[in-house]
C-alpha cells in the first residue's frame, strides 16, 4: 500500500493545449490491462529528454537519444509511443530493429518522420518487444487520443506500482496562465542516475528550444535524481519535458529570467512530487524516508552520505521494523566515501529527537523516543557532518517482506 499517496482525480489534472493522448490495451504482455500509450505533441514544440545513467541501456532509450538529435532538422518531436509489460532490454540489435519499427508504424499513422518520434518501454529485461502488437494496438490508441487523458495515461505507463501518479499545476507567465501536467510510474528499480522509472511533462508555456535541455536537466536533478527505492538504477529511465509554446507570453529565453524562475519553480514542484510518489509507492513501502544530510563541504558529499544511508538495506529494514537501532545510520556514514571525516563532530536527529552528538549517543536520548519516531509513516532523518555549510536531500523508503515477494514473483 502506498505512503500517504492516493490516486489523482481526473478533474485534478489540467489539459496542456498542444498535447493529446491516447491509451489502448495492446495484450503486450497481459490481457485486459492499460499497456499502449501515444502521446501526440503539435508542430512547432520543443522537447527534451534525461536518460538513464546505466550502461547497458534499453533500446527505446538509445533510440530516443538519436531522433531528439535528428529531428531538430525534421520539424522536431512530433509524438511519442509508450509500452508496458516489456522493457526491450538486453535485446541486442533485434530490440534496437523492433523499437525502430514501432517508431515508423505510429510515423506512417500520422504522416511525419520516424526520427520525429520518441519510444519508450518498461517491463520485463531479456524478452523480445511484441511489436506487432504495438502495432495492432496504435489506432485503438490513436482513435482514443484527447487532451484530457492524463490519468488513464499514468495507468496506462504502470508495472508493478499500485496507484497511477500525476500531478498538475498552474502558474502566471508575464500575466498569462500556463499550464503543468506530468506523469511518473515506478516502484522498484529505483535510483535514477540522470530509475525502472519513466516521466513525462508537458506545459503550454513558451519555451526557447536553446533552455529546455537545461530545463529538463535540472528539473530532474532536483527531483528524480534525489529518491531510492532499492539502488538498482534501471536501464530504462527516461525523463521527458516537452513546452508546447501555445501560450501568449514571450518566449522564455533563459532561466535566469523571472519568467524562467517562476516556471522552472512550477515545473520542479510537480517534478518532485510525481518523484516522492516513486518512492511512497516503492514496492512493499510502508514508510516515506528524508535523509537530509547538512554541513558538508560540497553538496557531492553530502549526497554520498544521504545515499549511503538510504541504500542500507540494514537501515531500511530497521525502519520497517520501528527498530531503533541507529548504530546502524551511523556506520552508514562512515563508510560513505568521504576519507577525512571527523567522526567526533556527527550529530544525528530523528525528527525532533536528538540521537547523536559528537560522534556519540546523546546523553539526553532515550530509545523511546527513538521508537516513537520510528513508528511514524513519514520519517526525517537528519546528518550534520560538521565540515561546512553546504546541504542535500535524498528520499527512500523502508524494505519490507514484501518487496521481497514482489521482486520473487515479478515474473509471475
């Protein structure tokens, strides 16, 4: 069951002018379920992309990252076909051929370039991608496309999560009311490095195509880039912003503008929130972790710590638990990375209560305390290294039996 996450409400969620979706049951890889999603983005946008760190990448993923290269000659990204039930990973140059040609089926559709359009899957790693089900499903898809359709689309995008996620806001540009819509799926495989994690945004604001690289790098910097569920970085993560332009203000042209501010705060919101929904629906969560890490010399160091902590998996079961056995974040600490750590100058809050002091147990704590903190469905742990002023936060989620299980029978 999720952490304090329910699912949204249609009415909740803001159409973007300029981007329709469409959603079919394609049977990729189970019947009578949510598993083919279009996305159909108008002339004259501009999109960018984060992909996963992970080496040994999918096939959709190397496939995205040439047509966002192609296609600035072509008239750009014009659509984008997403799959569930099957992750086209570790599939060699067959995968690289099968993605390619769902990208020149939904091309021949709407009567545009293969390079203009972008794919996207996540599922099952080492299985062949059913293609001509990806293609039998597209006018379903097509003929379903709307702009209203962002909840069944995070639906339609979901694997092992439990509750579909999205989140919408408005914001004022230059006097005029723009809009925020984004999607997320993913619960397990999760430790974005830019997790199995896929994200899509899209706004009618009027963005430079020279600042949405920038835009969306720093958007999931500070979102997706900043949760754990197990330290598995996937070989499928994606992240997508795409600014429609449809909006009657003056194009933005640099971040760093008030324009720029006010939607890259909008934008960063909504990024955060459908990364915080990762994790409250990680598999077999039962609790929402911050680990927020303070007084370092770099933020790089700080992050070090903060994951060291969160990738514990002593430390998450000991939160399952309610075990105050905090020796444990401690040790995590230590062996982080950073070689000249004092450890005398560790302080460690749990909440409210002061846990460590100098590197040692606070003469004032008491486990009680430590419990009662420890039961609460939401946690803060905090770290002062004692080394500077800068500062950096990460959040997890607990191990329980069931992740296990889930992971055990995923195949199931």
């Amino acid at each position: 069951m999720a952490v304090n996450l329910s699912a949204p409400q249609a009415g909740e969620l803001h159409p973007v002018p300029g981007v329709r979706i469409g959603i079919a049951e394609a049977g990729i890889r189970k019947a009578n379920r949510k598993d083919l999603t279009v996305v159909l983005i108008d002339e004259g946008a501009s999109v960018a992309g984060v992909f996963t760190q992970n080496r040994f990448c999918a096939a959709p993923v190397q496939v995205c990252r040439e047509h966002l290269e192609q296609s600035a000659g072509r008239g750009g990204i014009r659509a984008m076909v997403i799959n569930t039930g099957n992750a086209n990973a570790g599939t060699g140059q067959d995968g690289l051929v099968r993605t390619k040609r769902s990208c020149v089926a939904l091309a021949q559709k709407l009567d545009i370039a293969p390079e203009q359009v972008l794919p996207f899957s996540t599922g099952v790693i080492m299985e062949p991608l059913p293609v001509d089900r990806i293609e039998a499903g597209l006018p379903a898809a097509l003929a379903d496309a709307k702009a209203d359709n962002w909840l069944r689309a995070a639906e339609g995008i979901m694997t092992t999560d439990t509750v579909p996620k999205a989140f919408s806001r408005q914001v004022a540009i230059d006097g005029v009311t723009v809009s925020i819509t984004g999607i997320s799926k993913g619960a397990g495989m999760i430790r974005p490095n830019m997790a199995t994690m896929l994200g899509f945004m899209a706004t009618d604001a009027k963005v430079d195509a020279g600042v949405m690289k920038q835009l969306a790098l720093e958007l999931a910097e500070g979102s997706f880039n900043r949760v754990t569920v197990d330290g598995d970085t996937s070989t499928n993560d994606s992240f997508v912003v795409i600014a429609s332009n449809k909006a009657a203000h003056a194009p933005i042209t640099s971040l760093d503008s008030a324009a720029g501010k006010a939607l890259k705060a909008a934008m960063t919101d909504v990024a955060r929130l459908l990364a915080q929904a990762i994790v409250r629906d990680g598999e077999g969560a039962t609790k929402f972790i911050t680990v927020r890490v303070e007084g370092g010399q770099t933020g790089e160091e700080c992050r070090k710590v903060a994951y060291a902590i969160a990738h514990s998996p002593l430390v998450k079961t000991a939160f399952f638990a309610s075990d105050p056995n905090l020796g444990r974040i401690l040790a995590a600490v230590g062996y982080a990375g950073i070689d000249d750590l004092d450890q005398t100058k560790i302080d460690l809050h749990l909440d409210d209560v002061h846990v460590a002091v100098n590197g040692g147990r606070n003469p004032a704590y008491r486990e009680e305390d430590g419990q009662r903190v420890m039961k609460q469905s939401e946690i803060t742990v905090r770290v002062g290294l004692g080394r500077g002023n800068a500062a950096d936060t990460v959040w997890t989620c607990d191990f329980s039996h069931d992740y296990v299980s889930i992971n055990a029978d995923y195949r199931s």
